[in-house]
C-alpha cells in the first residue's frame, strides 16, 4: 500500500514538472507591424513576448488571432498574455505585468479627397476601426461612425477604394503599413488622435498566475531589459 502511494506521488510530481516544460500559449493581433498577420513570431508584440518570457526563463508558444478571440483568450485563460492598450474591461480578468511603451492611435485618409483634417473635422465620416481595439474610441463621441475591420491592410483597400474616408494605423506603424500596401505618405497623410499606454496583460486564470516566482521574474524582466528591448522594436518597425 505504501509503496502505491509512493508510486502515486512520484507520477505526479513527474506530471507537474512536465507541465511546468509546456509552453504557454500567447496569442497577438494582426495589426501590421505590431504582429505580421501570416508570420507570428515577427513584429512589436511576438518579439517582446518572447524576449521577456525568454528572460524569465519560461516556455511560450505564439498564435495570431483577430483581437476579438485575443480578448476571449485572456478571459478565459488560453491567452496566457497579451500586449495590449488598458482599459477597466480588461483589468477585471487581466493583470497589468507592466507598461512597456506607447502607441500613438490614429488614421490616414486620401489627400485627393480632404485636403487636410483635424479631429473636430471627422463628425459623420466613416473610419475604419480593427475589431476589439480601444485605439480610437473618443471619435464615437465626436459622432464619427466606427467601421469594424478585420485587418489594417483590409482598411487600406478600402480607404484606396474610396468606401472609407479614413483608417486606423498607428505610429509605430503608419510608415510600414502604407509601404506595404504600396502607397505614397504624401497621398495618404496620418492624423494623430491620441497617445495611449501599452501594457503587458496576464490572463487572471492562466496557470501562470498560481507560480508566483514565474511571475516575479516576469515583471522584473518587463521593468528592466525588456524597456530597452521595447524601445528597440518600437524604432525598428516604424
């Protein structure tokens, strides 16, 4: 009997310490250059993932998923982290690890249609919003109409293809993602809208929550190494 017992404790001590090797999941958003929507290890978000839970010595995986399903994840603990602007919603089933820089949220629009626009311009026009972002929020209170996208590039055609008057695309990022998509920045200038917060968010009922020295070492990664790493990124995809 005693030796059961013993042979009991010992598999699952041994089943602990092989979850305990599992990488955890990490989902990012398509928002190009934040995350490359068919590459999830390239971009802003993926590579400082990794480099933090690299430096906290602690196994991750990356998938890219639309921001709704990014959300979801961290509700529900799938979504182990996430790189992500704050918001009240969010703080009641994430933690806030640390902030790890700024994203500064606005839109481009077709200078051959407006030749300039200034936010208290933008009552009644249509603007491209990815889904599940809190970037640009504040123009629904300026009567602007909020039009859900799936991707950037997808705003970009559309914006091209005159069914918007303007589309979300962030800085870090306005300079790429009109590059990509073939298009000139003197055709399509960027209007800043506001400058928000980007924080490292840790899903409440990952399992990551119950390693206390995990997470330790997480935020003294977030706080330290990772702020220069971060700064690197944020110049490096413009």
């Amino acid at each position: 009997m005693l030796r059961a017992c013993l042979f009991v404790v010992a598999l699952c001590c041994a089943l602990i310490a092989r979850a305990q090797t599992e990488p955890l999941t990490a989902y990012t958003v398509p928002v190009f250059p934040w995350t490359y929507p068919n590459q999830p290890d390239r971009g802003v978000s993926p590579e400082i993932l990794q480099f933090l839970f690299r430096s906290a010595n602690i196994p991750i995986k990356l998938e890219t998923l639309p921001y709704v399903r990014v959300i979801n994840g961290l509700r529900d603990g799938s979504n182990v982290a996430a790189v992500l602007i704050p918001d009240a919603e969010r703080d009641g089933f994430a933690s806030r690890l640390c902030q790890i820089g700024q994203i500064r949220s606005g839109i481009v629009y077709k200078r051959k249609r407006f030749a300039s626009l200034e936010p208290k311009q933008l009552s009644n026009l249509i603007i491209g919003v990815p889904r599940g972002t809190r970037a640009l929020d504040k123009l629904s209170k300026q009567n602007a109409t909020l039009y859900p996208l799936e991707s950037v590039e997808q705003g970009l055609k559309m914006l091209v293809a005159d069914r918007l008057d303007a589309s979300f695309v962030s800085q870090p990022g306005s300079v790429s993602a009109l590059e990509k998509a073939g298009l000139d920045v003197q055709d399509y200038p960027w209007l800043e809208i506001e400058v928000q917060p980007v924080v490292i968010y840790i899903s409440q009922r990952s399992p990551l929550m119950a390693d206390h020295a995990a997470l330790a070492r997480l935020k003294a990664a977030c706080e330290g190494p990772a702020q220069a790493k971060m700064a690197a990124l944020l110049q490096q995809y413009r």
